[in-house]
C-alpha cells in the first residue's frame, strides 16, 4: 500500500537566505533538539544546504517509490528517507543520485546506507547517510509513504519543515521556529569571529573571553 500526500508548501525564499551561512555547530551550541543522528555524514565534504524536506518511508529491500518520488521533486526540495529500522540495503546509488539532481532538488538524507559513491562525486550531488553498502534495494512494490510524518536519524521530520545540512551533520527546523533560531545563530557567528579575531592577534586569550580561566584560579 502507498501513501501519496501532495506536495509541501517550500521553505519562504527570505529564510533560506537567512540560513546560507549559517552552521549547524552554531545552532548546536543552544539548542539541542532536530539534530540527526551523527552518524548520517556527509558522503561529499564543503556542502552546505538548506532546503525543503520531502520525506519518504520506504521498507528495506524495496526502492519503488523513490524511483517514483524522484520524478516529483522541484528545484530547492531535500529528499529525506525513513528507512524503517534497515541498515543492510542501499536505496540511493547513481542512477537515482542523477534523477533527483535532474529535478532539481537540492541534496538528500538518507536515515541508512547508500551506494556507488564514486558516481556520486562525480555528479557533486551532497547526500548525508550512514555510510555504504554494496547491497542494492529492488523493484518489490512493498509500499510505503511519501511526505509523511517520519523519523530520520531519530528526529521527527515533518514535509516543509527546514533541513539544514553541512559537514557537522543535519539540523531539522519547523518553519516557525526557524527565523529566531536562524537571527541567533549569525549573532553568535559574528561574534565568534570576532573572539577570534582577537586571539589571533594576541589580544585576548580564549579562557579569559570564555569565563574558563576565572573559574579555574576561583577553585
């Protein structure tokens, strides 16, 4: 049985370009909710995205709706895949690597293996998964369910929310709450860099800024 939901309303243009520089170890340093797993990795290093999450539920050995999603992706979609607990089968490979970047989407996230990795350099496709395995998923038509509420690297993930993704891992943002958490974190970057600015100059010494030298001579 397939469960087919209609597309989500995509992320507002102005909160993706809130977020183009910011990291998700920024976000990291308060919040502590939304954050995948740490091991869904990067496969391919220096990507930064955020986009629109279009999540799937697909059964372990079986890759029939993706191959079918694949076609109902837009430009600024991410595709995020439940794979219901598997860890053996590689659903996303090259040829569906040069489906979903023909779309136009942006990356995807795979909560499981992926495979063919050297195609997907080649394609400079950003996929964020847990590693690799030559084991392939078939055309078995077991079902399953696109844009739905799923779970990925054991965060909720709901269609539209915000997925923001680099080297450090994969944020999960409802739209909502994205604009505080987006404004809070390029404050905290700006000052950051102007710490070190001043370490690095040999201005100032990180304990000191930190608070981490007072508390150690307060011992």
């Amino acid at each position: 049985m397939y469960t087919i939901n209609p597309m989500p309303p995509q992320v507002p243009p102005e909160l993706l370009a809130l977020f183009a520089e910011v990291e998700t170890a920024t976000v990291g340093h308060w919040r502590l909710f939304g954050f995948m797993h740490r091991e869904i990795r990067a496969l391919l290093r220096n990507h930064r995205v955020v986009g629109t999450a279009v999540t799937l539920a697909i059964p372990g050995s079986d890759s029939t709706l993706l191959h079918h999603a694949s076609g109902m992706l837009r430009p600024g979609d991410v595709l995020v895949i439940d794979r219901l607990g598997d860890d053996r089968y590689a659903c996303w490979g090259g040829g569906v690597t040069v489906a979903v970047k023909a779309a136009g989407a942006l990356a995807g996230v795979v909560d499981g293996p992926c495979t063919d990795l050297a195609e997907i350099e080649d394609s400079d496709f950003p996929i964020w998964s847990r590693g690799l395995s030559p084991i392939t998923t078939r055309l078995e038509d077991l079902g399953g369910g696109l844009n739905i509420p799923v779970s990925c690297g054991g965060v909720p993930v709901m269609p539209g929310d915000l997925i923001l993704a680099d080297d450090s891992g994969v944020l999960v943002l409802p739209v909502a709450e994205a604009e505080s958490v987006g404004l809070r974190a390029l404050e905290m970057q700006q000052a950051g860099r102007a710490r070190e600015a001043a370490v690095r100059r040999g201005e100032a010494k990180l304990g000191d800024i930190s608070g981490a030298t007072a508390r150690v001579l307060a011992r």
